[in-house]
C-alpha cells in the first residue's frame, strides 16, 4: 500500500502535517475524515527503489527489542489498569525508554493518538517496533475494552517467543564460534604457511607427492583471487538476499530448509511451537479465528507453513473446522492436529493450543541439546582433519627428501 504524505486542516483551523498509507487519494480524505480532519492535498512519498532495497536488506537496520517492547507492555498495562490517560501514561513511558528510536515511536504513538487516531492504527505506522501479530492483540484489547489485560498476555507472548529463541541461539554459539576459529586458522595456513613451503621445494627441481601439489594449488588460488572470492561471496550473498525477497525464492529456499536432515526436523519443531503459541494467544485475546490465523500466517516465518494456514483458513471461512484441512496439509504433526481437534470439540482451543506449544518448547530444547551435543565432536574432527591433511601434504616431501634430493642432483 503506498505511503502518501498531506496536509489536513484541524477542526481549530490549524494545518498539520504527517504520512499516512492508503489505497489512493479517496482513501486518504476517508481516513482523516475519521479523524475530524479536512485533506488539503496528498502526494505519494517516493524513494529511489536501489536505497529502498538497501533498507530493507541491511542487516543493521534498526529495530525495537523484544525486551523493550516486553518492558513496555507491561508498564503500560499496569499505567491503564491504574486509570491513567493512554497519553500520559505514554508520555512517562517516553521518558523511560532506553534507546532513542524507541523514544521517538512513543512519541509519534503519543502525537497520533493526540490527534485522534487509535492506538491500533498508530502501532501500524511503525513495523520496526510493533509486529503484525502485536497490532491485532492490540486491536481485539481495543475493541474488547480490555487493553491492559491483552498488554500483558503480549508480555508474556513475547517472553515466551524469545526464550525460544534464546535457547536455539545460545545452543549454536559455541559451534559457531569454533567453525570460525577453524576456518580462520585453515586459511592462516594456506595464506601465509604454505607459500613459505612451496619457496622451499620449488629449489628441489621433481616433482612433488600429488597432495602437496594440490594443497599449493589451493593456495596460490586464494592468495591470487582472494579479492575476487570476496567480491564473489558477497554477490552471492545479496544475490540469495534478493532470491528470497521473492515469493517463489522463498518458497523454495523454506522447502529445502524444512527437509534437511536433522536440522529439517528441528526447525519445524520450532515452527510448530510457534504457530501453537501464537494462535493460542490470539484466540485466548479474543481475536477472530479467521483473523488470527491470517496473522499466524504472515508471521510464521516460513513460506510452507504459511501456505499451510492459509489452506486452512479458506476451509474454516468456508465452514470447515480447523484440524481437518490442517491434517491435508501434511505439514503438521498427528498429535498437533488430533489435540486441535479435541480443542475445538470441547471448545478449549486456546488451552490445547499452549499445551501443545509448551510441548513443543521442551522437544526444541531436548533437540537443540542433542545437536549441540552432536556438533561439537564433529566439528573438532573436520578441523582435525583438515589442519592434518595440510600438515601432512606439506610434510610428506620431508619424508621423502632424500630421494628428492638425489633426483635433483
């Protein structure tokens, strides 16, 4: 949806300035009508699309933490459930947040609501700060009357999500850390070690053992076209960057992640706890089932797993219970859909929902210990392997250096 940029008149006659995202210009007038506001003009907010697609690649893009948006949920629920106008409560708010981009969404938050404009179309203006999934809590709240409570069923969304996520994360670290230290001391090796090698047989005049041959081979290759390797690696990079910005790109490159072996398993461990998790949550906050797995959906992370829901959500909207077009997915696990079932028979959806996702919470820790467990040895045999084979393909001519010697003589 385009971004347009107006000038609207107050019902005091003052001129304000802002962006909105709408469909067109009528959309535009539509929507500041709702706010007792009068469209002077709107033109639509272009950018240069190279810059835009370096925004929305960079891997340093700013972004609002979980742990701030955890620390704000909650504040703010107890400052709503104490009585305090929304816009003092994010006044003192503002003046609490640690880091300055998440100071100036607060005080955009406070600036539009000022004006009129509901707290759920007021988090929809900043997606680096408020997820999709965030803004429809926020909205099922709003509407319910029940702001505070569902602020704080996000905090514990949110704390529950990024725990997760902090288990897998801190499992791969040190596998990580040492696939680093292994590629940095093999590179050493072949960059500055063997050169010196090489200097030393090219006086013996024959022909070198076959492996130290090509471990020289090797090298010569990165030290000449080291610059080119790394132009190629990081074309290569926002080149897969780009690949999956589209939708077939990122269908293909989700299908072939799901089907890996082991970490296939491991990864739609994790989206099942997820989409259990969220969905859950959703309905327990009094969002519409066909709506909440919409959000699900688009917030899944994974194009299968969205395509899945997807399904599912066209066969509920068109009657259907949920568990039944899920299971013709093929996607989801028989104990996930038959505890849906039994959900939605004895009307505990949401129940099963987070039993499921607890579940799930406990296999993706057992399994992130099992491949941590796993990796670790492997990894110091490939680096042993590889160090060796370097070592030994450079010292195999010492063993033959008396013959070599006699040859050349």
């Amino acid at each position: 949806m385009p971004l347009f940029r107006y000038h609207a008149r107050t019902s005091s006659g003052n001129i304000v300035t802002a962006t909105v995202e709408a469909p067109d210009k009528r959309g535009v007038s539509e929507k500041l009508h709702s706010q007792k506001l009068i469209l002077i003009n709107a033109s639509i907010v272009t950018a240069n699309p190279f810059v835009a697609f370096l925004k929305k690649i960079n891997p340093l893009k700013p972004k609002v933490s979980a742990r701030e948006l955890v620390l704000f949920s909650r504040q703010f629920s107890t400052l709503v459930t104490a009585g305090i106008p929304i816009v003092q409560g994010l006044t003192i708010l503002m003046d609490q947040a640690e880091t300055p981009l998440f100071k100036k969404v607060i005080a955009a938050l406070r600036a539009d609501i000022e004006q009129g404009i509901s707290i759920t179309d007021a988090m929809k203006k900043h997606p680096e700060a408020f997820s999709e999934l965030y803004v429809s809590m926020i909205r099922a709240g709003e509407l319910g009357g029940i702001l505070d409570a569902i602020m704080d069923r996000v905090s514990a969304y949110l704390e529950s999500t990024e725990e997760l996520k902090g288990k897998v994360k801190g499992a791969m670290v040190y596998p990580a850390v040492i696939s680093c230290v292994a590629g940095a001391v093999t590179l050493f090796l072949l960059v500055f070690i063997i050169p010196t090698f090489a200097g030393i047989f090219s006086g013996f005049g024959a022909q070198l053992p076959l492996p130290t041959r090509l471990m020289i081979g090797l090298s010569n290759i990165l030290r000449h076209y080291f610059p080119a390797l790394i132009v190629f690696s990081i074309a290569t990079y926002f080149g897969m960057k780009k690949f999956r910005s589209t939708e077939k790109g990122k269908f293909l490159t989700d299908t072939y992640l799901l089907k890996l072996p082991i970490f296939g398993l491991l990864l739609k461990k994790v989206a099942v706890a997820k989409f259990s998790r969220t969905l859950g949550t959703l309905i327990k906050s009094g969002v519409p089932i066909l709506q909440a797995l919409d959000t699900v959906g688009k917030t899944s992370g994974n194009r299968v797993i969205e395509q899945a829901i997807d399904t599912a959500r066209k066969s509920v909207k068109d009657g259907e219970r949920m568990a039944e077009p899920l299971r013709r997915t093929a996607v989801f696990p028989p104990m996930v859909i038959q505890m849906i079932a039994i959900g939605e028979e004895t009307g505990t959806l949401d129940t099963m929902l987070n039993k499921i996702a607890d579940f799930y919470d406990q296999q993706v820790d057992v399994s992130v210990k099992a491949l941590t467990s796993m990796i670790e040895p492997l990894i110091m045999v490939v680096m042993g392997v590889v160090v060796g084979a370097i070592v030994m393909s450079m010292f195999l001519p010492m063993f033959e250096l008396g013959e070599l010697a006699s040859r050349a003589g």
